[in-house]
C-alpha cells in the first residue's frame, strides 16, 4: 500500500505528515514531529506510556495506525503547559512527588488530564479506573492518586472564583510560593 | 514547607544538635518539571540521522550444542545492512565484575558452539528499519544439538549432574572454596548444647525488574572516530569500561551520555546492549539504536535470583539462639553477571543481626541452565532478610514466644562480636523495635522496654 498524507489537529495546531500504513501515531508524534513526551515501554498496548488524547479521549498511540485518526485532534504532554507554567494537573505531580523516574508520567498525565475534563469531581474509585491502564513501576501509585484528586480541587478552585482565563496566573503565583520555598531549605532559611 | 516527620534526637544529642532543615522536610526532585512537561530527555528520545536498528536471534533451548548458524535469508531481507557474529566481536568473552578483579570470562557477546539459556544471544542483525531487523533476525538459522538441562541449584551441585561451565565446576569459586564460607565457634558443640534444634527451608522465585522503559542505546559515531553511547545505563562508568574491553578499544575512545533512567532497580547495570551497539556503528559507520523489546525486557533481561536457604538453629527455652548453620544457594542462572559478588553479600548478611556465638555459613553462587540472574535492589541480601526472619518468626511461634521478644534478646549490641569477626557498632536494633511496637501500639513489657542497643542484659 502506497503512503498517504494524514493531517492531524496537534495541539491545536493542524500538521501534516507521510504516513506509511504501518506507521503507529506514536512514531508520527515522536519521529516525524519530535515530540518525544509519549513514551513507548512496551509498544503493545500494555503499559500507558504512550497515551495521548485524540478527539478527546485517552488512546495508547502505539497501536494506532496514524492513516485511521486522520483529520483528529491530537493532544500531548506538550501541550498542557502555557509557556513555562504547569497546568493543575502537571503541578499537582510535582507537589506530591508523584513522579519518580518519569516515564510513565507523560502517559499518566494524560490519563488524568482526560478524566479531568470529563469528570471535575472525580472519586478516588474514578481516578484508579482513570489510570488502570497506565503502568508505573516506581511510586506505587498513592501518590499519583492524590496528586489528581488534588488537582481536581485545584481546578473546582480556580472555576468556582470564576477565572477561567486567570487559572494560568493563579498557578503562575503558585509556582513562583513553591519555587521559594524548594530553595528556602538551602539557604538554611525554611527551619521548622 | 513544613517538617513531615518529628525527629526524636535524644539518640545522637551528644553528637551534633537537632537542628535539621532539611531532613524530615519535603525537597522537590530536581527533575521532576521536565517528566511532568515530557522535556525529560531518556535515550531513546534522540533520532540521530541514519539511525540503525539493532535485532537479535536468540535461542529457543535451554542448553544445546550450535550445529550450524545460517545467516543467508537474514542478508536477503531488504533493508538489512548487516549481521553480526560472535567473529565480529573483538574479545567475546567478558565477565562485568572483571573490573573488581572477578574472573575467569565467562560469557560471550554471542555465542559461539553452545548455548546455556533460552534467549541468549546468537546474531546480531543490523537493518535500516526496526521492521527489517526484526525480520531480518527472524530469518536467521541455527540447527542445534540438545544437551542436558540443570535447572536447579541443588541439582546442579549432585553428584552426576552435568557439567554446563566451561571452568569445570557448577559453581563459583571462592579462593579454592566452592562457596563463601563463615566458620564462627563451634556450631556442633552449640547444636549439642541447645535446648531445641529449629530447621526451615526457604525459596524463592526469579523477578523481573520490569522496569517501564525497556534497556537499551543509542551509539552515535562521532567526527572525531569516538563513539557517543546515549545510553539508560545505571552504571555509567562500568558500562563504559567494560565495552571498552570487549571492543578491544581504549576508554578514551568511548563517551558515554546517561543518567536518565526510566525505571532501573538494578536491571540495569549489566553490559549488554552497548558492545553490541557499538559494533553496529563501527561496522555501518552510522548510528545504532539497540532496545530490548518488552518480550526481551522480560523473558531475557537479568532477574533477581531465585535461591534456596536452609537454616539449621540451636535456641534455648529463653529464646537465646546458641548456633546457627545457613546453606544458601544463588541461582546465578548460565552466567555470572553480579551474582558472584550478590553472593558475597548473602554471606555478609548472615547470620542476620544477631549475636549468636556459633555460626557455620556457606553460600553457594550456582550456575543453571536459566536466564542469568544479577543485581536488583539489595541484592544477595533482600532473600536472605526474607528467609532469616521467616525464620525468626518461626522459631518464635516454636518457643511460644512474642516474635519481637525474641529477636530483642537475640539483637546486635554495641562492643559485640560479630560472626565475621568485627566488632558492633552503631547498632540501633533494639531502639527501632522499640519505636516500632510503639507506633503499632505493640505491648513490651516493661523488661524490654528497657533494652537498650548499649548494653546487653545478664542472661
Ligand atoms: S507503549 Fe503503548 S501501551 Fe505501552
Ligand atoms: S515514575 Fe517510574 S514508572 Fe512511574
């Protein structure tokens, strides 16, 4: 079969790229465009290190031919980040150490970032059945856990006081508290 | 941020104050803004221009004799670019703990006439796309002779069981010893001394590391002849002298980019797909991308070994333990690896940390016809902690003894002497008994309470 043009909605913005059929959209998202943030443990369906959000919906891109989500929007880890300030979801995995070696985070996030979109208040039992797909061999995944139950809180936060547009600053500022307060230990100044 | 966990300093408020900022404090990982934002780069993340991809053909038996190795359908497949033998390989004999003055060599890259393990590599394929490599290794040949299997410790060290190592022996061997050994008093005047003989027999299974991102390199020729390997290595250094050696080629010509690990716990000290890798490169003169498949990651990557540990204790009716015998035996499967060195450790553990006056240890570092076990968190260590204090437990359940009891008589005090003959120092057994029992709301009486790490009560 000869290749095809396949144009996708990547992050917002419409790409295009030769696609050969056996061409997965992992290797699209990683070889050809370079966004290497997906992941791939297994390629086999396994593991969740390569889920992306197409149309939407949590997927494993390395069992997606690329020629079949023609025309679909594609959303990575890339994309949730607005310049150098994290989205709630992102910082909430920094905030409760539920990143370890980092592999399977990009994967997990998404996850996440997919339940989160679908469900703003989501049980505990949602957040576990949200990332029963998704491996992650190092944090025993407690903390995974609570860093999306808090991110949700996070968000519920942020649309309750009604900034929509303001959620980029308000995590802008929370940065910056947190930054200061990573480098406090060092300079002996965070005692107690 | 806040203090996470109160400190008790009484312990050591002779030796510094207790005014700790960091410890009991959370510390953000340095790394963790690049996972969350995916710019973390791991190895495979780099797409040099030209990249090749390395395959193996691997064996499907146990341990046989190699009748004939067939690579002509593997040269056919379009796309291929090469294949690799064990000719190919400059020195093919290695052993990873050479660096630490281990021997004898007792692995090849590739094998040659015989195979010792389902999975060990026989050809390497070298193709412009993943597709053709794997195609190009499924293609490949080899016609064997099936020899004899050992697929037990015990049955590997019968009388009559096959010899499957070249050095003669199922066994390492420790300075003409065929085990680690420690001889400490007497062990049979302490069995005939004993109140109660209390015997256990403990095992355990292989374990996979399963880490998320399979083990792998990428080998970049450099302007300058010198070979870059972007690798997931957790042992920089180690890989990078040990391919140096097997390709026959100074350090220096050697760069080796790594620190990124996508989940290791030891399965990734081994040197396995760098030599490879680079002999890719050196032979296309291009880069070489060498990744185990998840299959590979875990049906053929080193595992945690599987062992056997018998214990033999001489204890009296107060729950002292008079004498203690432990047989272990580390299934280091067809290779060495680490596990020479994983069972000095075991032997360095023994017999637990508990002063017993007369101990009588071997530990045996075996070789099967399974796939080579090697370094996994604590190893050599963590089984033996799972059989001694299985044990401990048993022997308490024996004496009708409160397990915690018992191992607070029979603990490391300061100024004891050890089995390996040094002196105990620094112990703290007994003071994390104590806060243990504490924290689950365990009753000690007031006697053990009392106990102290210090000082070893009469009796
Ligand atoms: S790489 Fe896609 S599920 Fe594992
Ligand atoms: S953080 Fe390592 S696999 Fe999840």
């Amino acid at each position: 079969m000869p290749s095809t043009i396949v144009t996708l909605k990547l992050n917002g913005t419409e790409r295009e790229l030769i696609a050969r059929p056996s061409t997965t959209l992992l290797s699209a998202l990683r070889d050809t465009f370079g966004l290497t943030g997906a992941k791939r443990g297994c390629a086999q369906g396994g593991c969740g290190s390569c889920t992306v959000l197409l149309d939407g919906r949590p997927a494993v891109s390395c069992l997606i031919p690329v020629v079949t989500v023609d025309g679909c929007a594609v959303e990575t880890v890339e994309g949730l980040a607005d310049g150098d300030r994290l989205d709630d979801v992102q910082q909430a995995f920094v905030d409760h150490f539920a990143t370890q070696c980092g592999f399977c985070t990009p994967g997990m996030i998404m996850s996440a970032t997919a339940l989160l979109n679908r469900e703003p208040a989501p049980t505990r039992q949602d957040v576990t059945e949200a990332i029963c797909g998704n491996v992650c061999r190092c944090t025993g995944y407690e903390p995974i856990v609570t860093a999306v139950l808090s991110a949700a809180e996070s968000r519920r936060d942020g649309a309750a006081e009604g900034r929509h547009d303001s959620a980029a600053e308000r995590r802008h500022d929370g940065a910056g508290e947190r930054h200061r307060d990573a480098a406090a230990p060092l300079s002996g100044k965070a005692a107690g | 941020m806040g203090r996470l966990t109160p400190i008790d300093t009484t312990y050591f408020k002779d030796e510094r104050a207790g005014d700790f900022t960091v410890i009991g404090s959370a510390v953000q990982r340095s790394d963790a803004r690049g996972h969350v934002t995916g710019r973390t780069l791991f190895f495979e993340d780099l797409t040099p221009p030209g990249l090749t991809h390395v395959k193996i053909h691997r064996s499907t038996r146990h341990h046989a004799r190699i009748d004939r190795v067939d690579v002509s359908g593997a040269l056919e497949v379009p796309g291929v670019l090469r294949v690799i033998t064990h000719e190919d390989v400059p020195n093919n004999w290695y052993v990873v703990l050479r660096l630490i003055g281990v021997g004898p060599d007792d692995e090849p890259v590739l094998a040659e006439d015989r195979v010792l393990y389902r999975g060990e590599p026989i050809v390497a394929v070298v193709a412009e796309t993943e597709e053709a490599a794997r195609e190009g290794a499924a293609r490949v040949v080899v016609d064997y002779t099936d020899l004899p299997a050992v697929l037990d410790v015990e049955a590997a060290l019968a009388d009559g069981a096959p010899i499957i190592k070249q050095a003669g022996t199922n066994h390492f061997v420790y300075e003409g010893h065929p085990c680690r050994r420690i001889r400490f008093g007497d062990v049979e005047r302490g069995f005939a001394e004993a109140d109660r003989i209390i015997e256990g027999r403990y095992s355990s299974s292989p374990i996979e590391h399963a880490p998320v991102e399979p083990t792998g390199c990428i080998v970049v020729p450099q302007g300058d002849g010198r070979l870059r390997i972007h690798s997931n290595t957790q042992a920089a250094f180690f890989t990078l002298d040990n391919t140096a050696l097997i390709l026959g080629v100074p350090p220096t010509s050697l760069r080796v980019v790594g620190g990124t690990v996508g989940g290791g716990f030891g399965g990734k000290v081994d040197v396995i797909v760098e030599p490879l890798a680079c002999l890719a490169a050196m032979l296309t003169g291009r880069p070489a991308k060498y990744v185990y498949s998840r299959a590979e990651e875990m049906q053929v990557s080193s595992t945690r070994a599987a062992e056997h540990i018998h214990i033999k204790d001489g204890v009296m009716d107060d729950g002292r333990i008079v004498a203690r015998q432990v047989t272990l035996y580390v299934d280091a499967g067809a290779y060495s690896r680490h596990s020479p060195y994983g069972t000095t450790k075991a032997a360095a553990h023994m017999p637990g940390p508990y002063t017993i006056p007369n101990v009588h240890v071997d530990c045996y570092c075996v070789y099967t016809n399974r796939t080579p076990s090697s370094a996994m968190r604590g190893f050599g260590v963590t089984i033996g902690d799972f059989a001694l204090e299985s044990h401990m437990d048993h022997v308490a359940r024996e004496l009708g003894m409160d397990p915690l009891r018992l191992r607070l008589k029979n603990a490391y005090r300061d100024g004891d002497m050890k089995a390996h003959r040094k002196i105990a120092s620094g112990t703290a057994l007994v003071e994390v008994i104590q806060s243990a029992a504490d924290l689950v709301g365990h009753d000690l009486p007031p006697e053990y309470r009392a106990m102290s790490s210090a000082e070893r009560p009469e009796g």
